[in-house]
C-alpha cells in the first residue's frame, strides 16, 4: 500500500509564501503577520485528526497581540484571516480530489460509463456544503440577534466549518486508495 504525504504538509511551505499576498476580508495584515501558527501546527501534525487541533491557533494568536484583539472588531478580524488560510486549504484540497476522482472516472468510464461519477458527485456535494455552511453560520449570526456577539458567532462558524471541510477534503477517499 502506498503511504500518500499529507495534503497539508506538501502545502504548508507554499502557504508561506503565498499567505502575504492573500486579499484580506479583515482588512488588515493579520494573514501575514499570523499565519506562522497556524502552518507549523499543521507541519508537525501527523494526521488530519491531529490537524484538526490547529484550528483557532492563528485567530487565538493574533487576538492575544494585537491592540483590542479581544474586542468585537479584533475578534471578527483575527478569525476571518485565519479563515482566509483555511479556504486556501480548503480550495487546494477540493483541487486535489477533483483531479484524482476525475482520472478514476476516465479509467472507469471505459468498462462501467454508468459508475465514472465520482467529480460530479464531489462537486455536487461541495455546492451542498457551501450551502449548508451558509445557513448553519447564518443561524449562527441570527441567534444573537441585535447583539454584537453575532458577529464572532457567524465568523467563528464560518471558520470552523471551513477548517473542518479542508481537513474532510483533504483525507477524502484515504480509506480507498
């Protein structure tokens, strides 16, 4: 049986270097300044269980330095850079998948045409995903309703939801291959 590297392992020197460039939603230089955190943790992570313990590394690091860090706005800030690294992760991987179920369905497709879908069926399920994390973080704003708490509410949501899908991406089909 073949061992296969980590995803996140192969991509976390990549990370390094691109995690400056990155668009920011939280409008500052949390991304750059933070992102060390959060790649080390996933660089000495043996496995995706293990990496799952990375999240809020780098969120919880750029709160706890940054001025008002522990305010709504910092808050709010510091989760959504850590969220920008994890849907890089999470994109990087979704790729990954897609090219390894589409070269199994073009070999499969010559004897059993009517079994090649495995790329339809993950993109299927990756819109249902992003659909339903749209709603359970929606939910997750809207209980707090005019409080500010809804925001860290619907952006720690959106956080662990997208961190947790990368790690999923990322083992996809482990069991398989």
């Amino acid at each position: 049986m073949k061992v296969k590297k980590p995803l996140f392992s192969t991509l976390s020197a990549a990370m390094l270097t691109l995690a400056a460039p990155l668009p920011l939603s939280a409008e500052g230089h949390e991304v750059e300044a933070y992102s060390a955190p959060l790649l080390e943790c996933f660089e000495a992570a043996k496995s995706t269980t293990a990496r799952a313990a990375c999240k809020g590394v780098m969120s919880t690091a750029c709160m706890e330095r940054e001025e008002a860090g522990y305010s709504t706005y910092g808050m709010v800030r510091c989760t959504a850079a850590e969220t920008e690294i994890w849907d890089a992760f999470l994109n990087t991987a979704y790729q990954a998948q897609m090219q390894h179920m589409r070269a199994q369905d073009t070999l499969e497709a010559e004897t059993f045409p009517e079994f090649a879908k495995r790329s339809e069926a993950l993109r299927d399920a990756q819109r249902a995903w992003i659909a339903f994390r749209d709603g359970e973080c929606g939910l997750a704003y809207a209980m707090w309703g005019s409080g500010s708490m809804r925001q860290i509410a619907g952006a720690s949501c959106v956080m662990e939801m997208t961190a947790d899908r990368a790690l999923t991406l990322e083992s996809l089909g482990e069991e398989m291959r």
